[in-house]
C-alpha cells in the first residue's frame, strides 16, 4: 500500500486547524476514556495507522493489555466498567451513524456518569478521531512496522 498524499505537508492550514481541535479534545476528555474511544472508533473504520498508534499510546499510559485485547468484545467482558460502557456505545453509535440514528438507548447511559458539557467534549472526540481515521485510511497512511516491545 503506498501513501496518496501527506495531509500535513499539502495543506498545513487543515492539519494545523485538526490538530487544534485535538489538542482541545485531549486536554477536556479523561485520558484512559480517550484511549478506549480512539481504539474503539479506529478498530470499526479499520484505519491501522490509528489502532497501531493508539494502543500504543494506551499501554504508554499503562492501560491493561488484556483490555485492549478485549475492547472490540466490550459487550461480553467484564472488565469495562459502567461508564466505559456507556463511552464505548455512544462511540460505535457516532461511528456507525449510518445504521444506528444515535438512539436514545446510547445516549441515555452518557447522563448517568457525564455532565451535559462532558457528553458534548465526549462527541467532539468521536468526531475528531472518526476524521483522523477517515484521513489515515483515505490518504493511506502507513503504521510503522517491526516489533514492538509494548505489543508482544
């Protein structure tokens, strides 16, 4: 597979304007929540660039392997809590927009654990890694090969 185009190198007004919105995101969403939804959503539009950058990221900050193994079986583990739950659903609800509508039954377990601001900041990084992921695959993006000690 070889690389269509650098988006940062033929439009750096839009990457820098992305990467803005990013830094936002990364600075208002709980971290370890972040991780599972920029895993979640990547694993869905199967963007390799992101799942392989992501779980890295995820175990830099000492995620538990066996979660990120698991995550896309989230439904059938018992090692999400609640109110990961309710952020992996709503994440596979905006990423699969399409089929789902965002029903009432995703967004309702978001205000049990989130402020009405949360659940906004929450979305916005749904939407922001469903553009990287749609950036990545569209521009063919390629993850770095080799082994990893982190994913062994």
């Amino acid at each position: 597979m070889q690389p269509r185009l650098v988006p940062a190198k033929v439009a750096p007004d839009a990457y820098q304007a992305v990467s803005a919105l990013e830094k936002y995101v990364a600075g208002t969403v709980d971290h370890k929540l972040l991780h599972l939804l920029k895993l979640r959503a990547s694993q869905i539009n199967g963007c390799a660039f992101c799942v392989d950058m992501h779980v890295k990221e995820a175990l830099d900050d000492g995620e538990d392997p066996q979660r990120l193994h698991l995550l896309a079986a989230w439904r059938e583990s018992p090692l999400y809590s609640e109110k990961e739950r309710a952020v992996l659903a709503w994440t596979e609800s905006l990423t699969r927009l399409e089929h789902t509508g965002a029903p009432d039954a995703d967004f309702a377990p978001l205000r049990v654990h989130f402020s009405d601001a949360e659940i906004v900041k929450l979305t916005v990084a749904v939407g922001m890694i469903n553009l990287w992921n749609r950036w990545a695959v569209g521009f063919r993006s390629q993850h770095p090969v080799g082994m990893d000690k982190r994913i062994r």
